[in-house]
C-alpha cells in the first residue's frame, strides 16, 4: 500500500476551506492520556565512539548535555514548528544506548502529556535536538557523523488509540 492510498478518507485539518494554514481548534476535544516515543540514531567514528563512552570529550559530559537539551527542546515545541500547540507536557525523557559494534549513539525519547492533542512532535522534536546536541560537541573531533533514522516509535492516547511502529529486528 502506498502513502496516497493510506491516506485516502484523511482529512487535512491543518488547512481551511480556502487552503490557508490554520492551527486546528481542539477545544472541544477530551483531556486523555497521552504518550509518544520516538528514536534516533548518531553515527559517529570510533575515535569520537571512544571518548563519548568514556566522558573524555572536551566540552564535557555529551550525553549529558544532549540530555537536557532534547528535554528542553520538547517542551519548547509550540516555539519552533507552526500549528503546533504549546502544550503543557508532564513528562520528557531521553535515553541513550551506545552500540559499540556500529559506533552508534541511539538515542530514545518519551513525552507524556494529559491534554487535548497529541506530543509526537515533542518526541520526535527531543531526538532531534538531543542528535544535533551530540553533533555540535562532537564536531571538533569527527564532522563526518550522521544523524540517521529518526522515527515515531510509539503513541498512545487520544481518539487515533495506540500506534506501535513495526521495526525490523
């Protein structure tokens, strides 16, 4: 199946009947739990693997760093992308995995909401700035690293129900 069709019966709420942008009303909507994982994936070389995993990195603690900053990014959201809502989140976490057999940093966000719409882009929106966090202490010892694969993972809550993203093994 492809994207055109998946999308057939899907309305674009983001646009009026004249085709001007607009931030959808979701005052009517229920207050629900809600939840979003999203993931992502810095590569880097085994030089900057090594002194990542081992705090060695000159500007400090990366992973850190990285850490606040994807935290701060997903509730600075409203901020940054238009027609989204600023939402008062209640939970952001970033986690991070290092796989030493790819010199891999992956990294992995949760944001919880009890609201009106969704925190996808809260998600997706923390590993993004947690990726170009590590890039941007990083970039002294390796500019050839590459922030890949950033995904909704998961979603929960509201009227669409539960999303789990089919990852292959």
């Amino acid at each position: 199946m492809n994207r055109d069709e998946t999308m057939q019966g899907k309305e674009f709420t983001h646009f009026d009947q004249a085709g001007q942008a607009r931030m959808v009303d979701v005052s009517h909507k229920s207050d629900t739990v809600r939840q979003a994982v999203a993931g992502g994936d810095v590569y880097v070389s085994r030089e900057c693997f090594a002194l990542i995993s081992t705090a060695s990195i000159a500007k400090g603690d990366v992973l850190g760093v990285a850490r606040l900053a994807g935290i701060m990014a997903a509730k600075k959201v409203g901020d940054l992308i238009p027609l989204t809502h600023p939402l008062p989140i209640t939970r952001a976490e970033i986690d991070f995995k290092l796989e030493a057999e790819r010199n891999c940093i992956e990294i992995t966000a949760t944001v919880g909401i009890t609201g009106k719409t969704g925190v996808e882009m809260e998600a997706l929106t923390a590993v993004s700035i947690a990726a170009l966090t590590i890039y941007d202490m990083c970039k002294a010892v390796d500019k050839a690293m590459v922030i890949d694969n950033i995904r909704l993972l998961t979603k929960s809550g509201g009227k669409s129900g539960t999303y789990t993203r089919n990852e292959p093994k």
